[in-house]
C-alpha cells in the first residue's frame, strides 16, 4: 500500500474552519495544508478573501476559495447581466404566424462556450468567436434548409454544456480541469447574448419553446443561464422558457412525444420505459416518441440509421459544433463530423425530415 505522504490539517486547525465554515485566511497558522493548497495553485495568500473546509469521503481537506479578483468578478457579472437585460428592449411585439402543421426541433447541442483548441496541437482551432459563429450560422442555415414545411411551432433545446466550465478554477462542475478561452463571467455573458440572438431568429419563424438540460459541464452555470434568458423573454408571449432543475424534460406536441437529456444520467436502454413511466397519459396519448441525448458529440449507430429503435421509442445523438481540446486530441477523438442538427416533425406523422448544417 503506497503511503500517503499529504499533509493533514492540524486538530486545532480543523476545530477552526469546523467552527467558522467561512474564515479569513489569517486565522490558518503557517505551513498548513492550506498554505500547501494555495502554493500548489498560485494563489497569493494575501489575495484570499475567504475560505471554506470540508473533507471527502476518504477524509482528504478540500477548500472553496475567493480571491479578491474573483470576488469582484462575480459582483460586476451580476451588474453586467442586469445593465444587459435592463439595457435591452424586452417587451417583444407578438408576431402573427400562418399556423402549420410541423414541429421544428432545432438543437445545437454541446456549444462548449469558453473551449480552447489550438490548431497546432489539436489540428483546429476552437475559442469563443468560432463558437458563436459556428451555432449562429449553424442556425440560420437550419432556418434555411426548413423553408420548405409550414412550421407551427419551434422547439429550441437549450443547455446540454452550453458553457464549457462551471467555476473561477475552469474546472466542469465535479472539477475536472479544462482548457479555457477567456473568463467564466465572458462565458454566461456571451452564452445568453448567444441564446437571445438565437431566439430573435426563430421567433421569425413561429412561436419559440425553449427546454433547458442539465449537463455535466455546467450544472450549475447553465441552469442560472436558462433562468436568465426566461428572465429576458418573461414579456414575450410567442416564447416559453422550461429551465427547471429535473434532468429528463419531456415536450408533447400532436401525436409525438419527445424526450431530451443531456446523455449522462440514465442508461439508453431504460429511457423508454423511464418515458413511460414518467410521462403515462402523454405515452397513451402519442404514437411517435423519441429521445434526443447529447454529450457524446457524435452519432451512435445501430444498424441503417443514427440512432436506436426500441420498442415504441427511438433513441438518438446529436453532433456538436465543437472542435476538439487538447485532451480530446490526444486520445484520438477527433473524427466526427461537427454540425448544427434540426429535426422537423409533422403533427401526426411523426419524424419526417433531419437537417444537418456541418463544418
């Protein structure tokens, strides 16, 4: 057994960040673990606005920190997204739409907003601009390839690792290190300016239904996001906005049911009946049902289509727009297509058309 050579917290120092749970940083003697904590990170002590201890399962410390520079980051975010909503004419004219008789589900899935990809070592580039020019056009194209049905309503999927981290330390919401493009508040800035622009554009074309996942990447972040943006629209009687917590939402529109997820909850093969069980009177209700999943980046195969048919349900993946990371590179996932993907569904007909925007 390899022994474990960390230093531990001192019983008068764990009596103190127990009483305190919030404690200046004057209150750790020198040479602590803490100091070891913020040496191993870069972190001068003098920076630390305040601390919070607790320990893991295995009984090893782990702090939340906030530095002076991150304090004030998180208070002129808040004045920033307040000054951009505040700013912004919200109370939107209802436009008048010819009703139709097809469901648009257009879903950009895993944007990764704040992603960095260097072409020399990844063999493309991918960063903030690239990101939002990739799902703005990805979307107007979407829009394009659609002209040809009479579109009554569109189903926007929100979420599914809209933002690729989830705190100041640019780690996924369980701490997994990334490689990030510019600071975690230009991320949710630039996200729900994103999401708007997105949201201006379909509301051209019918009546707009957003439904927000919950991801793994932003957990946490994405679901403030899709309260923002439902904050944005609340005035705006063509758009709704389900940015509940539940991880599996469930959309009913004629005689299809549709279920979407990020992907990384559930196992595939229990989602059908997950959809039965969760959704009784809408499964008795439809004859097409589908669940559209997220996180892989990629299509999963099963025999002739992209996708799985069980009984009753059909299980599918969506592409990404976004390029690989270092990491990604390095382990050899680098092949699948990125794109912008739509599906349009008739009322009582089920899936009839999949659109593809690649790049």
């Amino acid at each position: 057994m390899t022994k474990d050579y960390r230093p531990r917290l001192t019983d008068e120092e764990y009596n103190l960040v127990l009483k305190h749970r919030a404690t200046n940083i004057e209150n750790i003697s020198e040479n602590s673990v803490l100091d070891n904590y913020l040496i191993e990170r870069g972190i001068n002590k003098q920076d630390v606005v305040s601390v919070k201890h607790w320990q893991n399962a295995a009984g090893d410390p782990r702090f939340s920190i906030v530095t002076k520079e991150e304090f004030i980051d998180q208070s002129q975010i808040l004045a920033d997204v307040h000054n951009f909503i505040s700013d912004h004419s919200i109370k939107y004219k209802k436009i008048k739409h010819t009703p139709g008789r097809h469901l648009l589900v257009i879903n950009p899935a895993d944007i990764h907003i704040g992603k960095y990809a260097n072409e020399e070592e990844t063999g493309e580039d991918y960063n903030i601009p690239v990101a939002v020019s990739r799902v703005i056009s990805g979307v107007q194209g979407l829009i394009h390839k659609s002209k040809g049905f009479d579109i009554d309503r569109v189903l926007f999927c929100i979420g599914n690792d809209v933002l690729h981290v989830d705190n100041v330390y640019n780690t996924t919401t369980k701490g997994t290190p990334q490689d990030a493009d510019g600071k975690w508040w230009e991320h949710y800035e630039i996200a729900l300016k994103l999401y708007v622009k997105c949201v201006e554009m379909l509301r051209e074309v019918a009546p707009v239904d957003c439904v927000h996942s919950m991801s793994n990447h932003d957990y946490q972040s994405g679901f403030h996001l899709a309260h923002s943006l439902n904050a944005w629209f609340r005035q705006c009687e063509d758009v709704t906005v389900d940015a509940s917590v539940s991880h599996r939402k469930y959309y009913k529109w004629g005689s299809n049911l549709i279920g979407l997820e990020h992907g990384d909850g559930a196992k595939m093969n229990d989602l059908p009946l997950l959809m039965a069980q969760e959704r009784p009177q809408d499964w008795a209700s439809s004859k097409f049902r589908y669940w559209y999943l997220h996180h892989l980046h990629h299509k999963v195969k099963h025999k002739w289509r992209d996708g799985k048919d069980f009984i009753g349900v059909t299980v599918e993946y969506l592409r990404s727009p976004s390029s690989a990371d270092s990491w990604h590179a390095r382990k050899g996932f680098t092949g699948s297509p990125k794109a912008v993907e739509a599906y349009v569904h008739e009322f009582n007909a089920g899936q009839v058309a999949r659109l593809t925007h690649f790049f």
